[in-house]
C-alpha cells in the first residue's frame, strides 16, 4: 500500500530535497561549475567570432595599402584584432629607430622589431587562453566529484538498509537515485566543458599560426624597405612612411 508514494518520491526534485547535506553541497558545486563553464564557452566563442571578422577587415585593409602609415591611422576601427596589434606593435617599434644608427642590411632592426611581435604574439595567445584552464579543470574533475556523491549516497542507502533489516525495491531505489543523480550532474558539467575546451583550444591555435604568419610577412616588408630606404640615401629622423 506504499508504492505509490515510494513512486512519487523517486522524482528528481524529491531525492534532491531529501538528499544529505554533502550530496546537496555536490550538487551546488557541480551546478556553479557548469554555469560557469558555460559562460566561460558564450564569452570565447563570441571573442574569437569578433576577432575572426576584425582580423579579415584589417588584413583587407593592409595589403590594399601602399604605406604602413596608412594602416596605422585605421586602428581605431581594429580593437579586437589580435593581428592588428601585432601590427601596432611592429609599426611602434619601426618608428623608434633612427635611420642614421641603421645598419646597412637591416639585420638589427628586423630582429629589434621581430623581438616585439614575438612579445604581442604570446600576449594575445595568453589572453585568448585566459580562462581555459577552468573548462579543462571542469572536465576532468568534474565526473569525479560526482562519482564521490554517488559513492557517499550508496553508503548512506547500505546504512538505511542495516537500520532497517530490509533491502526491498521500495527502500533501496529511493537511495540508490539520489546516488546516481551526483553523477549524471558531474558528466552533465563536464561533457560540455570537454568538447568545447578543445574546440576553442584549436581555434586559438589557427588564430596563432595566422598571427605567426602575419609576423613574417610584416618582417619581409619592413626589412625590404628598410634596404630599400638606404640605398635611395632618403634619412631624415625617424622613418615617417614606410613603403610596402
């Protein structure tokens, strides 16, 4: 005559509500790492979509000008492009060095300016990395936090079980359920965390290899100008416009 209620405490809700305190602490640490987790996925995933779309418009913007100095008075318009202040940084660097303490071939300069896009480069990789490591944290650990407020719900069932002298359905399920709900929370928090940690992981690392290759374009441009500069005697201060 008590199975319909045993039937209607085996809801969700219910085995949560009459959960102890431990898995109740589980489940709130497991349910703040998923929300987290996902603001975390929302936020890089909308960063790198703006950064993709500026990175194309100033790339766009760089190779159809004829001078660096026009691409410099643009960068307002290129805030969250990784590319672009790799440019900025290589561009500054250009405009500190004076021409008369220049070498013939270049070869101080480049690695001077080649020293400062290296530096932006590993900048914005580690800006575009921030966070990260909570997804990956999330992803390993959190199937094991889970795991552990099953084992101490199974324990806490056992224990009602010997209190009581029976093991029937009726008393074991309820405790068993709320066992397995610490786990199915722990890989709901954690699958996701997984798949898009490596998804973002792999997108940062094409965005690098595209800042890497910009980095050699913009030293190969710079040092034929540089050559350029010298053999046509034009010294005056600090380079002004530098021709592509």
């Amino acid at each position: 005559m008590n199975i319909a209620p045993q039937s209607a405490s085996l809801s969700a809700w219910a085995l949560i509500a009459e959960s102890s305190i431990l898995v109740k602490f589980i489940l709130f640490l497991l349910l703040f790492a998923s929300i987290v987790t996902w603001a975390i996925i929302f936020t890089k995933i909308k960063l790198l979509n703006s950064a993709k779309i500026e990175n194309d418009g100033f790339l766009e913007l760089f190779w159809n000008s004829k001078a660096l100095d026009e691409v410099q008075k643009e960068m307002d318009s290129y805030q969250r492009s990784p590319i672009a202040k790799v440019f900025q940084a290589g561009f500054k660097e250009l405009r500190k060095l004076p021409i008369l303490d220049r070498t013939p071939d270049g070869a101080r300069e480049v690695s001077n300016i080649e020293r400062a896009l290296n530096r932006t480069h590993a900048l914005e990789v580690d800006e575009m990395e921030k966070y990260l490591d909570w997804l990956a944290s999330t992803a390993s650990a959190a199937p094991f936090v889970g795991l552990f407020g099953t084992v101490w719900g199974i324990m806490n069932s056992f224990q009602n079980i010997g209190a009581m002298g029976s093991a029937s359905l009726a008393i074991v399920a309820p405790g068993i359920s709320e066992a397995l709900i610490s786990t199915a929370v722990g890989l709901a928090a954690a699958i996701p965390a997984a798949i898009f940690y490596n998804y973002i992981l792999n997108r940062i690392k094409r965005m690098s290899l595209d800042l890497e290759s910009f980095s050699q374009e913009f030293l190969n441009m710079v040092q034929r100008s540089l050559l350029a500069t010298r053999s046509k005697g034009a010294a005056h201060g600090n380079e002004s416009s530098v021709e592509k």
